[in-house]
C-alpha cells in the first residue's frame, strides 16, 4: 500500500506546483468522426482516440510509467475532444442533456483549475454583482473560447437580478 501512497502523494505534490502545458493539438470537432451508441465504452472501443492532453496514448499510463516519471498529473486531465465524443455516445443514446454537459466541460479544459476556482466563488449568492458576473462571461468566451460556460454566467447573472442574489442585496 505505501507505493500507492508514493504515487498519490507524487500526483498531489505536481498538481500543486506544475504548470498546465499547452494541450496537444486536438483535432477539429466538426471533422471528428461522429460517436455512436455502438462506441460505448469509449476506451475499450477506441483506446486509440482517448489521450491525454500531452498526446499520451491510454496505454502509456501505467503505475510504472507514473513511478518512474514519465506520466504526469497532467497526463491524467481528460481532453476536450473525448469529452465532445463522449457527448456524441450521449445524444445517439437519447441523453441530449448529458451531451450538452460534455460540451461545457470541454469547455472548461481550457480554463485554469485557479480561475475556475476564482468563478466558482463569485458565483455564490451575494458574491458578485451583475456587472462582475457579465464580465466574467465576456471572458470566458473571448479569452477561452467558451461560449457555453459564458452563457451560463450570463444566465446566473439575470436570475440572480431577478432573485435579489446579487453582492448588496443581502
């Protein structure tokens, strides 16, 4: 048991310090091949397209390749075109809700773990006033390139206008 705890602590440890890289070149979604029910599950159907954000294959990671430092924590982040794939299994099953969850978080893969931390908080009731919360969704979709995240900011901005949850209505 203590190798495991090695192997976490070393996780834990790089997540801590380590700076996200630049993700591998990931391919453009609409010439993805389209995902059906029959790819389910994913890693067992088409261990060839799930990598990680460095370019690694499933394979790669292994506990030796983790011990020996050849996996990284960032060799354990999912990428955003397994996500949008596993949105396509999604919707051919008749999940289109769930599809468009995958949509956001791949999304998200692109947004630092602090800066979604830093949102998650102004997202509290009381926390931010409308004008932040806009602002947030204005970056979200010029400087990450995710219109869906910031929809959803704009969305917490109005209800919370509507709900008084808004930083000074307490």
């Amino acid at each position: 048991m203590s190798e495991l705890d090695d192997v976490a602590k070393k996780i834990v440890e790089e997540i801590s310090v380590e700076p996200v890289p630049k993700p591998h070149k990931t391919e453009d979604y609409e010439n993805m091949q389209k995902m059906g029910v029959t790819d389910y599950p994913l890693y067992t159907k088409h261990p060839d397209l799930v990598k990680s954000p460095t370019g690694k294959l499933l394979e790669e990671i292994t506990l030796t390749n983790v011990m020996s430092g050849v996996i990284t924590s960032q060799d354990l982040r999912i990428t955003p075109d397994t996500l949008r794939r596993q949105g396509e299994i999604s919707e051919a099953s008749g999940r289109a809700a769930l599809k468009q969850n995958f949509a956001r978080a791949a999304e998200l893969t692109a947004i630092p773990d602090e800066r979604i931390l830093q949102i998650y908080e102004t997202l509290r009731p009381y926390r931010s006033t409308k004008e932040e919360l806009v602002a947030i969704a204005e970056e979200l979709e010029v400087k990450y390139n995710a219109p869906i995240n910031g929809k959803f900011i704009r969305e917490a901005a109005n209800y919370y206008e509507v709900r008084k949850k808004l930083k000074g209505d307490n």
